[in-house]
C-alpha cells in the first residue's frame, strides 16, 4: 500500500506540473514551491523553538485561526511556522501577521519530509481538520513530536473505516492526540482502536464569532437596503446564481440583493449580470449613491463577504449543488436565516442548523420561491429563525480554548 500510495503522489505531482502550463492555480502550486528548501533554510536560520501549524486551504486555515492565536498568547517564546497545501490558502494568507514563517508544504515524499524536520525541527505540530501526509506524519512519530489533530471530523464511509483501511489507520497512529468536533467521530475512532482522543467542538465557531465582533463596516452599504429585506447570496456557483436570478427577475416581493459569486473573474462577474433585468450595479465600479439606488449588487471582488452579512436579513449559501455548500457559520453569527442547495450532509453545522429550525435546504427552484416567499410574508418567522442560528453560533464556542487546556495539562 505504501507503494501506492508513493506512486499517486509522484502520479500527482506530475500532472500538476503539466497542468501548470494552462492553469493559473496549478502554476502557482509548482512556482511557490520552486526554492522551497533555500526560503526554509534561510529564514529558519537560528530558531529552534517552533510550532508548526499546516493548514490544506484557506477555509482551513480559518478554522485553525483562533488556536493559533491563543497559542501565541499563551506561548509567547514559540514561533509560529505556518504551511499550505493549496495555492488558495497561501497566496491569501502568505503575509499573515499571526505567524512568524509561511511556506509551501513540500510534497508528501519521504526525502521531503525528512528535509522538511531537519529544517525546521518543530516542538509540535498541529493539523487543522484534516490532510494526512503519511510521510509527515511518520516522521512526526519517529522523532517523537507532540502532533495533534484539531476540528477533525469523521465519517464511516472514510478509508480509515474500511477493512482494507490499515494503511490510512496507521496515519492516525502517529497523532498525539486527536480533537474531533462529535461523538460520531470519537466512536469510530475509538472502534478502530484510538483512544486518544477529545471532543472539543469546531474552532470556527470561535473564529466566526471573532470576525462577527471585529467586522469592518462598509459605508457604501449602510443605506442599501432602504428599509427592505435583503437577500445576500454568498459563495455562488452557476447553478445558485441560476435560482437566485430566476427568482429576483420574476418574483413580486420588494427584496434587494446582493450577490457574491464564488469566482469572480471577470467573465463569470460579466455572465451574471447579463442574466440581471432589473437595476444593478457592480460593487466595485458604483458609487455609494448608486448602491443605494440600485435593487441588486454584485460582488466582483474578494475579501468583504463576511462584512457583508451584517447588512442582510436572509442568508443564501452557495455550493449546494455541487462538491458541497460553502460556510454557514459567518451568516450565522449575525442572526439571519439560511438557505442552501441539497449537498450539505458532510457538514455537521448545517444539519444541526436545519435541526433547530434556523437553515433550510432545497432540491429545486419551486422550493426556493416557497421558502423566500414564506420570509417575505412572514417577518416573524425570519426573524426568529435568525435568532437561532445566532444562539447556535454562541452555544458553541470555546473549542479553541478547549484544545489548549487539554495540551497544557
């Protein structure tokens, strides 16, 4: 097995290398990792009191934000290295002032990973949700670090579950300890033997809550919704967008929108608005008196989407019709009421969201008018229903805090 699984990351590799020809994300991968080992080398020079966080992505990596930053309150001394798998969480994050080093993982090979601890000789290491480097994780556990898991959640159709799971059961064996969000997840490690193991909840309760709290305002938005409800439609793909628009074009309630695409290059931006028959205005090319003047807003940059909840009344949470809906928990924060597709099993948040009355999803366009209608009509089933999800978001906090203590002692 360990030969197949070096086989698929050499195979992966390869094919990103290709990929990087044509594709901007892929080229990034290939180039920041270029002189991998002369960046680590030379800024590592000295230190040898390190953490090592490693994030796969940004959404994991705000996830893994709040321990972060408790840790480095807690331990001033340390020094945080910070890594990424994905170009998407390091060309957003490389300039983060909450850690002092922030690299490209290497990939997952043996003489890698070998290379990466004689580098930077961490005194612990902390995986954020999920990214099981086999190699990493061996080496971790040959040298004895303290390595942790923390917000890891599992499910029974995972390899680590199945009969011809050893191999990705041994990973797990190098963990420390793992902090996992639920029972579901501490029972099936603990029926394949683990016992190291706490639930401690989801840190993004902790960092949705933290952006909630320190949210920045944006001026231009204060008077858009003219004293009407407003939609704000977040993290979109074709097919959300599809719906919403069907929706704002045909239906009679006096909603305003904001629409925040997931990409917003250019092209897909111009596809959207072109779908759009009544006023609406690009975020970035109005004026403040154009937006409030406007019915519907388009978002066509990135990095104000949370800021963004605080002037809606209805969460529209994109995804949901493909790989899986997007983060629930910003909208949540600020007490609106959530909408999404059907794919939303793989996270824990939204089926607990749903439980309470508090999200709602939908298999089709009929039933998206029927839930944006019954909001409409009903301002005290809105607003009750965001109560809810802020109530849920401030129930759940402290797991960073959590994690911490269990280290410490």
């Amino acid at each position: 097995m360990v030969f197949l699984y070096k086989i698929s990351i050499h195979l992966y590799v390869f094919l990103i290398n290709i990929a990087s020809l044509f594709n901007p994300k892929a080229k990034q991968w290939v180039v920041g990792r270029k002189n991998i080992w002369k960046e680590i080398e030379k800024s590592l020079q000295g230190e040898n009191k390190l953490v090592w966080f490693h994030a796969a992505s940004l959404g994991e990596f705000e996830q893994g934000r709040p321990v972060i930053e408790n840790f480095k309150v807690a331990y001033p001394d340390y020094k945080i290295l910070l890594t990424f798998f994905s170009p998407s969480g390091y060309e957003v994050r490389k300039n983060y002032e909450g850690a002092d080093f922030i690299f490209y993982l290497p990939a997952d090979f043996r003489k890698n990973a070998k290379q990466f601890m004689d580098l930077t000789q961490p005194k612990m290491a902390f995986f954020i949700k999920y990214e099981f480097w086999h190699y990493y994780l061996k080496e971790l556990k040959d040298r004895n670090i303290p390595t942790y898991i923390f917000s890891a959640i599992f499910r029974p159709n995972q390899l680590f579950f199945k009969s011809y799971g050893t191999f990705h059961r041994r990973m797990l064996g190098a963990f420390t300890h793992l902090f996992v969000q639920n029972q579901e997840s501490k029972n099936l490690l603990q029926g394949i033997g683990l016992d190291n193991v706490s639930i401690t909840g989801d840190t993004r309760f902790d960092r949705v809550y933290s952006i909630a709290t320190s949210s920045k305002t944006l001026p231009e938005m204060e008077n858009f919704s003219n004293a009407r409800p407003v939609i704000i439609a977040g993290s979109t793909w074709p097919k959300d967008e599809d719906n919403i628009i069907r929706y704002l074009n045909t239906s009679k309630s006096d909603y305003k929108y904001i629409i925040a695409p997931h990409e917003v290059d250019e092209g897909h931006v111009k596809n959207i608005v072109s779908k759009i028959n009544k006023k609406w205005v690009r975020y970035t090319q109005a004026s403040k008196a154009e937006i409030e003047a406007a019915e519907v807003v388009v978002i066509d940059c990135i990095g104000v989407l949370s800021s963004l909840y605080r002037y809606g009344d209805i969460a529209y949470i994109g995804g949901g019709f493909g790989r899986g809906i997007h983060n629930t928990l910003e909208a949540a924060t600020f007490g609106l009421p959530i909408l999404f597709g059907p794919n939303y099993q793989k996270f824990q948040e939204a089926k607990d969201l749903i439980a309470i009355g508090a999200a709602y999803s939908y298999e089709n366009y009929r039933d998206l008018e029927k839930h944006f209608d019954k909001y409409h009509k009903n301002t005290e089933f809105r607003q009750t229903s965001g109560q809810k999800s802020k109530n849920y978001v401030d129930e759940m906090r402290g797991a960073s805090n959590k994690i911490l203590s269990l280290i410490q002692s």
